[in-house]
C-alpha cells in the first residue's frame, strides 16, 4: 500500500475554521479602530472650537459679564455647538470660563475647556 502525501478533508476544515477564527477577530479589532480613530478625530475638533471660542472671549474688548452664552459654529465640515459659562473668581480682576461643546443635536459633551480672562 502506497502512503499518499498531502492533507485530508479534516485537516483542512479545521485550517480553515482557524483561519475564520482569526480573520473574524482582525476585522472586530480593525473595525474598532476605526470607530475609536473617529471618535479621536471628533474630540480633537471639538477642542478646537472650545480654543477658539476662549481666545475670541480674550481677544474681545469688553469685560465678559457672569452668566451662561452659547452659539454655534461650524469646523472641519460638522455643526458644533459651544456652551461658555463665566463666573466671578476671588481676585475681581479674574473671571473664570468654562467652556464645552458639542455636534449640534447631540447632548454628549466632546470637549471641556477652562480658562481666565483677565480685566482690561
């Protein structure tokens, strides 16, 4: 009786359950990347904006007055929304800002940022 080479039905189905195995958890693993690379890009402009709106505050000419504004702009092709709040700090020649934002019509804040403005 001649010994034949190569593999037999079995041998290959489980090679190839293997490999459907580990295929299926690159792809899991590459598909969350992507998700966490979008969410990172997501925060990274909305940081931005908070930047902006914060240096639009100190840039201005006027003494902000405490108390809660808003608006809204648009960066990088997405509507966000910016919430700043300025309050009094014990030095009268401080004022504290708080600023978040957020994709215009979602209410999970991306980005918070703080920082003072000093009287002119």
């Amino acid at each position: 009786m001649k010994s034949s080479r190569g593999f037999t039905l079995l041998e290959v189905l489980v090679a190839v359950a293997i490999l459907a195995t580990t295929l299926a958890a690159l792809i899991s693993g590459m598909a969350r990347h992507a998700d966490n690379a979008g969410y990172i890009r997501q925060k990274t402009i909305a940081l931005w904006v908070a930047h902006n709106q914060l240096s639009e505050m100190k840039m201005a000419a006027t003494w902000p007055d405490t108390g809660t504004s808003d608006g809204k702009v648009d960066m990088a092709g997405i509507a966000w929304k910016w919430i700043a709040d300025v309050k009094t700090t014990p030095d009268d020649h401080l004022r504290r800002i708080d600023i978040s934002v957020q994709r215009e019509g979602n209410d999970a804040t991306l980005a918070t940022l703080s920082g003072f403005i000093g009287k002119p």
